[in-house]
C-alpha cells in the first residue's frame, strides 16, 4: 500500500469527522440508531473504532446529520471506502496480538516516533537475529512457524524508515537494554553496531539513560509515542503488555507521556555518548 493511505489513518478521520458532525447535530448515539433502526451499540461501535463503517453506513447517517454539500459527502464516502482497504499486515492477522494492527496502520503515516524501551531494542531497531532471539524468548509459546512470521512483520515494518518521508525517529533505551545479551554475544555485538550506525543517519536519534541516573520516569514501563503532521490528528502512545496491547488517545493522557519523554531525554546520554556506550558494551562482548 502506497505511503499516505493507511487505511486505519483513514478510519480514524472518518470516525473523528462522523463524530463531529452528529455532535454538530445535536444527536445522541441513541437517537441515530433509533433513527436509522440499527442495533443501538452500532453507533457507539462505529465512533470508538470497534466497526469499520461500510460506505452506505456513511451515506445514511450524513442524511440524519443534515450533510448535503455533495463534494463534503462524497469526501467522507470515499474516506469510508478507503478505510476498508486492506494494509500489507493484513495477511499476518493470524499471529499478530490485539491492537497491535492499529497500531501498524498508524506507524505507516506517523510524522514522529517517540519510543522508550526498559529492557529490549526497540522493534524498528532490531536486526533480524535479535528480533528472532527475542521473539522466541517471549512469553508466548509459538511454533516455528508463528515465531518466523511475526519476525516478518518486525522486519516489514521497519520499510517504514526508508520512505522518502520517512518519520523522526528518537528512540531512548535504558541501559539495560543494551547490556541483556538476546540471542548470543555474536547476535547482541551485531544489534549494537546496528545502533551505532542508523544513529549517524538522518532523522533518526538514539540515547540511552545510564544506570547512574537512578530512578527516572521510564521505570514504569515501554512506551511509544506516534505524532501526526495534519493538526486534526491526535497523537497516540502504545504500550504492549503480556496481558494484551494497549493505545492511548486522549489528549491529557499523551501529554503525560510526553512529558516523561523529554524528562528522559534530558537525563539520558547525548547521541554521541550513547555512541561511546554502545560502543564500549560491544567490546566488552565475547
């Protein structure tokens, strides 16, 4: 799929703009499925993302909202059809956790990546060895073959990086991340030099909080930060947990999250001492 037309983007601006225009109408949730004779959840279903509207879904419910500009109508039935299209992740649905599709279509039209890990490399930093390490070290017990496709999916994503607009990337690691040795000191000496390296490439940032520091905003747990350029588009964090994935959108809430980034990125190391770090832990390896 083309960069730009994530179809989950898609549904979000659809769902937003629907939204909006119900509240514009003075209607409840109730009062357009009493009015349109639906099951009285499929509004609220449709408006928090649990079902993709069809795009006569869409043509009913701008008739109850009063739309009858017919380029704003047809905009939002297009947006509709757009967001039922199908994102290359789709094939991997099978073995991909909860949210985490959401959260693939969303990356694919991020303008900035904001990610804090804990204990791991970040998945858009991985090399395939570590990322094959770690996922068969997870928590999860998969066969081989489930195991290789959800590395697939790592990898894939990671094409993210090499669009022509491709987003800011800043990524913050504990120091623990780069000292657990994940698949072999051979494996883990590789992932280090591979930070080294896209940490001297544009748009891209690496620092790491050292040990010293002590406690810092990040002990709570990972979290990624997805910000858009369209100002109608809310950022969003994720976190992923055992128990199952999880996103965030409401204002109040990213900020929370936005300000423990730049605590850690003020009490991190600069790019070029994570530099000398990830260095020293790599001749350290044998």
């Amino acid at each position: 799929m083309a960069a730009g037309h994530s179809p989950t983007v898609r549904r979000r601006q659809l769902i937003a703009e629907l939204k909006r225009l119900r509240e514009a109408a003075d209607l409840t949730q109730e009062d357009v499925a009493q009015r349109l004779d639906w099951h009285h959840t499929k509004v609220f279903r449709i408006e928090t993302g649990r079902t993709g509207p069809h795009p006569n879904d869409v043509r009913v419910m701008l008739d109850i909202y009063g739309v009858s500009d017919r380029v704003q109508r047809e905009a939002l039935v297009q947006l509709a059809k757009d967001a039922r299209q199908r994102g290359w992740w789709y094939s991997y649905r099978d073995v991909l956790p909860g949210r985490y599709e959401f959260f693939i279509g969303l990356e694919e039209e991020a303008a900035s990546i904001q990610t804090f890990e804990l204990a791991v490399i970040p998945g858009l930093l991985q090399t395939e060895d570590y990322a094959r390490a770690l996922v068969r070290g997870g928590p999860l017990e998969l066969d081989p073959e489930e195991a290789e496709r959800r590395v697939e999916v790592r990898m894939t994503r990671q094409q993210v990086l090499a669009k022509q607009d491709r987003p800011q990337l800043w990524a913050i690691l504990d120091e623990g991340a780069i000292r657990r040795i994940v698949g072999g000191p051979a494996v883990m000496r590789a992932q280090l030099h591979h930070l080294m390296t896209v940490s001297e490439q544009g748009k891209t940032t690496i620092q790491v909080v050292p040990y010293s520091v002590g406690a810092h905003p990040g002990t709570a747990g990972s979290f990624i930060i997805l910000g858009f350029a369209e100002p109608a588009e809310i950022d969003v964090v994720y976190m992923e947990t055992i128990g199952g994935n999880m996103s965030v959108d409401k204002a109040e809430d990213v900020q929370h999250y936005a300000t423990a980034f730049d605590h850690l990125r003020a009490v991190a190391l600069s790019p070029g001492g994570t530099r000398d770090m990830l260095r020293a832990v790599s001749d350290a390896l044998t």
